[in-house]
C-alpha cells in the first residue's frame, strides 16, 4: 500500500515521483517545492525551487539572488508530470505554503510544512486544505503544548519592556531572525506605545527589509550596532537571534541598569527550556501550531489518512490512530533538527 | 500566600544567580505572614511534611481530569522532565482560582498545607484523591506544579542551606552563624518557632561560628619548578591532601559544633567526631579535612560513601559496631584558637606545634592530627606525590613555615601561603555510544553521554562510564543534533549512535567493580576534549584502562 503512495520519504525528504520533484528537500536535487524559507526547510544548490512570492524573496535573501526561482501565487495550479500542484497559506512566515498535490487519479494529498492555525499579523493566515491524506508537522504534538491568548503575550512583553525602561535595564528578545522576529517586532507596536528604540541584529535587519518589501508594516527600528548603541542602551529593546544569547555583541547594549533577556517560543512553556539557556524570562509566542491547533487543522481538511513529520512524531502519530480513529502513519524527514522555529 | 511560595520556587529555580536568590527569599520572607514563612523555611531546610501520595494516585487523577490516555502523559513527562509539571500543563486551568486572585487573597502557604497536604498522611485512596482534586480546583498552574512536588515526596526547593540562613540573618539583623545555630536541630514550621528564629540576638548567642577558611592555590609545575619558585625545601611544611570535606570544630563552651566551609552546621550528621573531640579544652578551634577511614585498609574510603552520609538529615544513630568498618575521621591540619585566643595570625610552624600538642599523631580516635610528609628535596617530595592515588589522597599541600592564617584564597606573595599540588588526572580516549536526555533544565537535549573503550581485542566497543560535564553549551547543542541525526538505534529514551565521535575523558580515581560490564569504575568522569584528530579504530582498550588500577 504504502509502496503506491504519490509522496514517499526518501533519500532527501518527501518526493514525489509522478510530479518529478521534492518537497523542501534536505539534499539538492533538479527541482525543488518549498514550504518556507527556513533554512532546515530550504537547502541550497538545487537545480530549480517552486515558491510562493513572498517566500521566494526570501530565498533570494537566504540563498543569494542568483538561484533559479519560479513563483507560484497562492491557489494558482501548475502542472508537474502527472499531477497538478497548488500553494496555500500556511500562517507559518511570510510566504509560507501548504503543497497540496493533485494526480490524475487517486488521492489528493497535502504537505503541509510548518503551519500555525491562529491568525497573526507577518504571515498570511492558515487556509485549511481538503484533502485525502495531509502530511502534518508535529513541533509542538504534545497536549502539554497549549498557547496562550497571543494578544495577552504581546502585552506582557510590552509591560515587561516598559519596566525594565524604567530601571534603565535594556531588554533583549531572542526570537528567529526569520519569522519570529517581525512578528515580535509588529505584536508589540500593536500592544501600545513603544518605550524606546528597537535595535535589531544585522541578521533580523535584512529579513525585515524584505517583509518590508512585501507590504508587512513593521514599527520604526534602527541597525543594532556601535552607532547607534547609545539610543538603545537602557530603555530600548534589541531584537536578536536566540544564538547571541550571552554573547559580548549582545551585552554591550546593557544599560545603567543591566540587561534582561528573554526567549520567545513556544518552548518557553517548558520550565526547563528556559534555565537552559540560563535566560531571565520566557515569553510563549510561537510559530507553530500548538496541541489543539494541530487537531483543529487536521479536523479541517478532512483527511482520513495523516502523515506525521518532524517532531513529537511518535505520540502524535499514535494518538491520532488510537485516539482519532485515524489511519496515521509516520515519515522520516530531517526538518526541525535543530528546532528551527 | 501559596503563591507567593510558588512564585518564589520558580525564580529559585530560574536563577543560577546567588544575589538573585537571596533577594528572592529575603523579599519573600519580609511580605509573608509568619505562619506561611514558617512552612516556607521548613521546605527550604529540606523538612517534607508527612502527606505523601503516591504516584500511582497521581497519575491516575491527572489521566481522568485531563482527558489524555495514560501513555500520552508519560510521553508528556518524558518531553517536560518533570511529572508534576507536566500534568500542571495537561489540567484545565482552575476554574476556582480566578476568584481568589481577583480579591487579592489566595490560599495561604499554611492553609494550603494543613488543607490539602498534612491530612493525605491518615487517608485512604479515596479520600487522597478527593483532596487532591479539591486543591487541582482551587490553585492555578504554577502552583500545582509546586503542590505536586510537596505531595509527590522528595521536594526541594534550589537555595542552599547556607543562602537560606544568610537571608533569614538579613531579614532579622543577626549573624549568619546564630541562625545557623537555631536551626541546627531542625525546624518545626509553627509560626512561634519561626518567630523566635527571627528574634534579636540573646546574650552569649554569638561568636559560636567558624573563622573564615583559608584556601589553598594550585600549582601544577614539576619537581623542578618548584625548586626555582618555592626555594628552600626546609622553609616549608607538607602534607598529604585529603579528599574529604573541609571542616572547622569549634569546641567553645562545653559544646562542640561542626562547620563544613559553606558555613553549614554538620554536627548532627557527625555524632562519632562530635564524640571524639570531648577531651579537646575550651576555646580550641581546629581547622582539617572530614573523611570516612576505611579501617581494614587503613585509608579512606571513597568520597561517594562520603557523601550519602553527609546527604542523611537525620542523625546516625551512634551504633559504634556498624560503623566499626568504615567511620568518621577528622584529620586536622591547623589550629585557630586556642585556649580562646585567636592564634591565626602565628606563623604556621607555631600553630602546628600547638596542633601536635593537642592530638598526638595517631592513628586511633575520631579526631586526628594529619601527618606531615618528610621531605629534604623537592624531587622527593615528587616522589612522595606520586604515591599518591596509592593512599587515597589527591595530592600534596604545601604550606610555608612562616604563613599566618588568613581569610579566603589569597594569591601567594614571594615565598609564602598554601599550596596544592595535585596529581593529574587520569586521561582515556573513547568513543561515544550512547547518549540519554539530561533531566530538569536538559531534559530536552542529549546531554547524558556514555563513553566506550575497545575491548582487548578490538573486537568491540566496552561502556566504562558516563559523563555529561566538561562541554560548553554550543558544543553540547552541536553534539545533541548530531545525535538526532546519527542514531542507528532507540530503546526507550537511549540513543545508540555510530562510533564515530571521540572524547578525551579524565577522571581523579579508578577502582574495580562487579557491576560494571568493564570491570573498573571511574571516579569523577569528565570530557576534557573533542579529538579530532582521532578516529574511534584509534581509541583506547580496556587494557589501558586496567594498567591503572590500584595493585592489591
């Protein structure tokens, strides 16, 4: 049965043999469908990468303006060998897509990358797809995983922000340079008003140019650098990948009264994520679909038969059988391996 | 408030910080009502109320108030690392709870104790979930995530005991050392006990504690560099560097106290010592190193035994037969005061006359004078160091003759002060082959490693030990993603990985052992380095490993 099936694990990822192309493989290959531009779902090197606009900017930030890019708009059909494929919002980042797939006969499937169920304002919102058989993601598969209301977050780093200003202590939000950061940066100017200057990595920096250019309106921020350290030092904010956590960069931003720094993700549900990497505070905004938004999306797009990717692959793939009455099954991929949010 | 107490638990636990956690306690400890302060200083000290359930009821419950199957919360736990905490993330948030926040008067610390933790002792299932379920109504998240620990026995809050009595000496205005005293036989969480922990100093109640310790610094040259530092052999005194816990026994009064060096009061756990210093006079302060003496092969026994020992709360029963094997030893090595008289600032040849004075060299008692080595060159005394791991001892110190007593690790002028000169450790290069999530804040990364040597045959790969120390974060995130890609086999949370990663260990000491498939144990097992520059065909054999075990 399996043996049969329109989209196979394989050597570099999901491929699709009647289509003649890969879906965010791991490995380069001729032709290449991607989902998102994070780096573990879009490899460099391969011949030619099928994309969203919006995540087609991306890439050409990421990978360099030279590789080979067909756009593809949300909904538009184009033919691969045998079957018809589509790109639909996945709510994930900027541009991110769902692949649904389409053969001459037989089931439709639907990939559905990395996807998050709640409306935000930096990615297009989740459309559930119908299909036969959806291939999930599974970051965040645990019913441990429940997100808070997200406006209530962004309020409370707001607070925590304007607090912090008040003792002169510089705040620092580590978040994805890619995704995580603009949302942060957009969800507290939606918050209310700003206490200072938000300064951001050289990395975030070029990733916002191109939400930028793609028509996310984002709050004023300056380059993080020697120049303009002095207005952010004490109250503003600095907003950094999670890598510069501790780093000399990052604490040369601190103010009269120090520097307090703060993880956002999903992972900051768990106590232990956060002492990890020895951070002050946590604040839980993620990309991902949480526990009931996985089941939620599932649910929607009518599947009878679920794949299950990267992640709690394991207990999500089997409540789903047990608990669902779900044909649920398992697919290798190398995506999420360094928790890539 | 039980969640002030919560609240306080988490920043503990956030926090690595020591001037944060005292902040945190004494800040707690001035706002709470002392009824609820008693209770917090009693979990603090480590005294665990009665109420235990077990986690059987637990689990039980939370299954049936969370709609999840029993498999999905032992998946939860073993993703959370923590199974308080995880059912605290799987039960619908309180509905009770609200209310009592919006008024501004949750459930007091003591209330919440007295309700739904002390009357779990007499009660049976039943009724123990009835409780249960009664206070998952009434708290929110974080606070039962607190709960559980409290009921789930084994609750410890992250401040150690010698942080707690330093805020407690904040919060009331005395020394550290007099609530060191006033807790010393434990603490009965009522609300007059905490008061009266917190009263003013009475009359006589001070001067009861250790003098700040002096520390030695490390050297690590040759014979011969120390020939061309240290200079004259005969300006210094040597002695064997035992590996125990450093003490101080203060006989003052007719009382006698222990001090470990954090300033803890581990009298109670040392009835044998307390015992042997009845005939030291008054006003005499002796400064050495605690050990357990393996009397059959006349050295000390292992730290680890050591250890369980100093971990006990309760006092040992003196029970002079059970311990006749292997018991407590204090080796003292200086003298503070004596005859009440400071004497640290006389030069160290003086102060160990006085020393030799009160404990004849001997190897009977509980409290000896530790020997000095001999030594009329320093290539002897390299001699003698070398000896070292035969006698169970880590080294040599080496103290100057003319060196008064002085506080903390104070750098060594031309000439003067303590020395330790340490052996090596012992190094072995092995490959990795298994590796385990850690626990608590790890639990989510591959952080326990198992570390193999080829068999004599180079025919397969033996475990020797497990460490999970001497990586810096970066390399421990890079190392946890190579794993996830290179297992080639899962049993339960165990990874096996390809053998291709090799590691330089070092540990302190080697022994035998039945239980171990190698035959040996290692002490102290630390990953000192990547190699690189190896391939796992080049690591090293248990022969190696073998060579340097101790000859009997």
């Amino acid at each position: 049965m399996a043996g049969d099936d329109l989209i196979l694990a394989g050597s570099c990822g999901l491929g699709c043999e009647a289509g003649g192309f890969w879906v965010d493989p791991s490995s380069p290959v001729p032709l290449a469908v991607i989902t998102h531009a994070h780096a573990d779902h879009a490899t460099a090197g391969c011949g030619r990468y099928v994309a969203t606009p919006g995540t087609a900017a991306l890439l050409r930030s990421r990978l360099g303006g030279e590789i080979e890019v067909e756009e593809l708009a949300f909904g538009a059909v184009r033919s691969f060998g045998s079957v018809g494929v589509s790109l639909h919002p996945a709510g994930h980042v900027l541009g991110s897509a769902q692949v649904r797939v389409e053969p001459a006969r037989g089931p439709v499937w639907c990939v559905s990358g990395d996807y998050k169920t709640e409306p935000g304002p930096t990615a297009e919102a989740f459309e559930p797809v119908p299909c036969d058989v959806f291939v999930t993601e599974s970051t965040f598969g645990l019913p441990v995983f429940r997100w808070p209301e997200q406006g209530g977050v962004a309020g409370s780093m707001l607070s925590w922000w304007r607090a912090n200003a008040a003792s002169e202590r510089t705040s620092a939000l580590l978040a994805y340079s890619l995704g995580k950061a603009q949302r942060v940066m957009a969800s507290l100017a939606g918050a209310g008003e700003l206490p200072g200057v938000i300064g951001v990595h050289g990395a975030v920096e070029k990733l916002c140019r191109v939400y930028e250019g793609a028509g996310v309106s984002l709050p004023d921020y300056v380059h993080a650098s020697k120049a303009t350290a002095d207005s952010i030092k004490g109250t503003g904010l600095v907003v950094a990948p999670p890598a510069q956590a501790g780093t000399p960069w990052l604490r040369g931003f601190a103010g009269d009264g120090g520097m307090g720094t703060a993880q956002v993700s999903g992972w900051a549900t768990i106590r232990g994520r956060r002492r990890w990497q020895a951070l002050d505070t946590g604040f839980v905004l993620s990309d991902h679909a949480d526990w009931p938004g996985l089941l939620h999306a599932i649910e929607m797009t009518g599947a009878q038969r679920v794949g299950v990717t990267h992640g709690y692959t394991r207990p999500f793939s089997r409540y789903l059988r047990e608990e669902r009455g779900l044909d649920s099954f398992m697919l290798a991929t190398r995506w999420g391996d360094e928790d890539a949010e | 408030m039980m969640r002030a107490f919560a609240d306080l638990y988490l920043r503990l636990d956030a926090t690595t910080s020591t001037s944060a956690k005292l902040e945190a306690v004494a800040g707690y400890l001035r706002s709470a009502e002392p009824g609820d302060a008693a209770w917090a200083v009693a979990f603090m000290t480590g005294n665990r109320p009665k109420g235990i359930a077990s986690s059987a009821v637990v689990r039980s419950l939370a299954v049936e108030r969370s709609g999840v199957p029993a498999w999905m919360l032992e998946a939860c736990r073993d993703a959370v690392g923590d199974l308080s905490e995880a059912i605290s993330l799987l039960l619908p948030e309180a509905s009770a709870a609200p209310d009592a926040c919006e008024t501004g008067r949750g459930l007091g610390l003591r209330d919440a104790v007295e309700r739904y933790v002390l009357p779990l002792g007499g009660a049976c299932e039943a009724e123990r979930r009835e409780i249960i379920g009664e206070a998952w109504d009434r708290l929110r998240r974080h606070e039962v995530l607190v709960y559980l620990k409290m009921i789930r026995g084994g609750f410890r809050v992250g401040v150690q005991r010698r942080l707690l009595s330093r805020a407690i000496a904040s919060v009331a205005g005395v020394s550290q050392a007099t609530i060191e005293h006033r807790l010393a036989g434990g603490f009965d969480p009522s609300e007059d006990a905490y008061l009266s922990l917190l009263a003013g100093e009475r009359e006589g109640e001070s001067g009861r504690g250790p003098y700040p310790f002096f520390l030695a610094h490390s050297v690590q040259e040759s014979a011969e560099g120390l020939a061309s530092s240290l200079g004259d052999p005969s300006d210094w005194i040597a002695e064997w560097k035992w590996d125990g816990i450093r003490v101080q026994l203060c006989r003052r009064e007719g009382e006698t106290l222990l001090w470990s060096r954090g300033e803890e009061l581990i009298s109670h756990q040392f009835p044998e010592v307390i015992a042997g210093a009845r005939g030291l006079p008054d006003g005499t302060v002796l400064d050495g190193e605690l050990l357990l003496w393996d009397g059959s092969s006349d050295r000390p026994a292992d730290f680890a035994s050591l250890q369980t020992r100093l971990n006990r709360k309760r006092a040992p029963a003196e029970q002079p037969g059970l311990f006749e094997a292997r018991s407590p030893v204090m080796l003292a090595f200086d003298v503070l005061e004596s005859g009440g008289r400071d004497v640290r600032p006389e030069p160290q040849s003086v102060r160990r006359g006085l020393l030799e004075g009160l404990l004849a060299e001997s190897r009977e008692g509980s409290v000896r004078c530790s020997p000095t080595i001999g030594f009329d060159s320093w290539e002897s005394l390299g001699e003698a160091r070398g000896s070292a791991r035969e006698l169970g001892v880590e080294g040599v110190m080496l103290k100057h003759r003319g060196s008064p007593y002085v506080s903390g690790r104070v750098r060594p002028e031309a000439g003067g002060g303590w020395l330790k000169w340490k052996l090596d450790p012992r190094t072995v290069d092995a490959v990795l082959l298994h590796a385990l999530p850690g626990s608590g804040r790890r639990a989510t990364m591959y952080t326990d490693y198992a570390f193999a040597v080829w068999s004599d045959d180079r025919s397969e790969l033996v475990v020797f030990t497990r460490a999970y120390s001497g990586l810096s974060n970066a390399e421990i995130e890079s190392l946890d993603a190579w794993i996830r890609r290179n297992t080639t086999r899962r049993t339960g949370p165990v990874r096996e990985v390809k053998a291709e990663r090799v590691f330089e260990i070092g540990f302190e000491g080697i022994a035998r052992s039945g239980r171990h498939k190698a035959g040996l144990a290692v002490r102290f097992p630390r990953i000192l380095r990547e190699r690189t520059d190896k391939r796992a065909d080049a690591a090293d054999t248990l022969g190696v490993l073998r060579a340097m075990l101790p000859s009997d």
